[in-house]
C-alpha cells in the first residue's frame, strides 16, 4: 500500500495492475492501455457502466462475473463473455442454443435443460451432463470415454465400468475404490498406478515394470 499516488503511473502494466488490486486510482485507471489493469478495474466493481463496452474481451468478461450488464453482455461476439453470463445464472433459456460448447456446457453445469443437452452433439457438454447425475443409465453407454469418465466418478454402475475398454475410466472405477482385486492386475499402467494410490497390493505393485506405480507405492 506504499507509494500508490507514483506508482499508478508506472511505465508497466503489472505495477499499475497491482495499484488497481489495491483498489486505488480507479478514475484513473479505468483507461488505462492495458487491457489486464482495466479487467481488475471492473473486478473492483468500479466503472462497469463504461466498461460493459469496452474493446476487450477480458475486460468485458470480468463486467459480466459482476453481474453487471448480462441483458447486453449475453449477446457479445466472444464466447468467453457469453460464458461468464451463462456462469451467472442468466438468460440459460438462450444460451443453451450458443453455437459454442463451452457455453452450452456452462448451462449445464447450472443444472438447466439437462434433459435436452444429454442429446448435445458435444461430449464435453455431455460429460457436464454427467457431473449433474444425470441420465446415468443413458450416458453409461456414451460412445466418448470422457463421459463414461463422468459416469464412473458418479459410482454409477461400477460392475460394468470395470471393464470399459478406456484405462482413464477404469482408473475412475478404482478411484471409487471398486475391484481393486481385479484392476490390480490391469494391462494400463494408468489403472495398476491408481490402484497403488489405493494402498491396495502394494507388495505387488512395488515390482511392478512401470515406474510410474512403482512411485504410488
């Protein structure tokens, strides 16, 4: 807190960002030239009127993660922004359309129109779908492995998910601490090192070939 009144008007754009975090010299700083110090302007809940408009993406962004501004904010050209608004909890009935994914998925993850994005073409947005617990018993059967992945982290089904044919959600089935007995003996390094971190056949395990579980146990 030393030193602020010269230090905003720093030559360099961190020191100036510092004096912003400090919450000083925010009629200054609101122009600044650099797009990082005008962000933790609007993260400082100041000026957002003006920075609702301004030219960069991040500033505009750190606008919408203060709720300020989503009736505009929810139509910007950049994905990022339109992200932050559906973070936020606004205009989901919208959003849920967006040409990107990351959007959709955000949608998601608010627990909104599940029953409608367990069909999205993405799997990441499904994957999202997953975390929410719900459609289980459809997306068990998921032909992307990232949203089996969800599944076996839900503890759905776990008898089945043992045998997948992808190591990462086999890993996520010893994660729920299921079959260790078997995928102690699994073909995947990734699998055996999981189960390591289990502390299950540890005298097993510590010759096993792959550094990589020799180091869990």
């Amino acid at each position: 807190g030393y030193g602020l009144d010269k230090l905003v008007n720093d030559q360099d754009w961190c020191v100036r960002l510092a004096v912003a975090e400090q919450g000083y010299g925010l009629d200054k700083l609101i122009n600044d030239e650099n797009c990082n110090v005008r962000s933790e302007v609007a993260k400082q809940g100041y000026g957002l009127d003006k920075l609702v408009n301004d030219q960069h993406w991040k500033v505009r962004t750190a606008v919408a993660e203060q709720g300020y501004g989503l009736d505009i904010l929810i139509n910007d050209e950049d994905r990022y922004v339109r992200l932050a608004v559906a973070e936020q909890g606004y205009g989901l009935d919208k959003l849920i359309n967006d040409p990107d994914w990351k959007v959709r998925a955000a949608v998601a993850e608010q627990g909104y129109g599940l029953d409608k994005l367990i069909n999205d073409e993405s799997p990441f947005v499904r994957s999202e779908v997953a975390k929410q617990g719900y459609g289980l018993d459809k997306l068990i059967n998921d032909q992307h492995w990232n949203v089996r992945l969800e599944v076996a982290k839900q503890g759905y089904n776990l008898d089945i998910l043992i045998n997948d044919e992808n190591p990462y959600v086999r890993a996520a089935v010893v994660e729920q601490g299921y079959g260790l007995d078997i995928l102690v003996n699994d073909p995947d390094w990734h699998v055996r090192s999981e189960v390591a971190k289990q502390g299950y056949g540890l005298d097993k395990l510590i010759n096993d070939q792959h550094w990589n579980v020799r180091l869990e146990v």
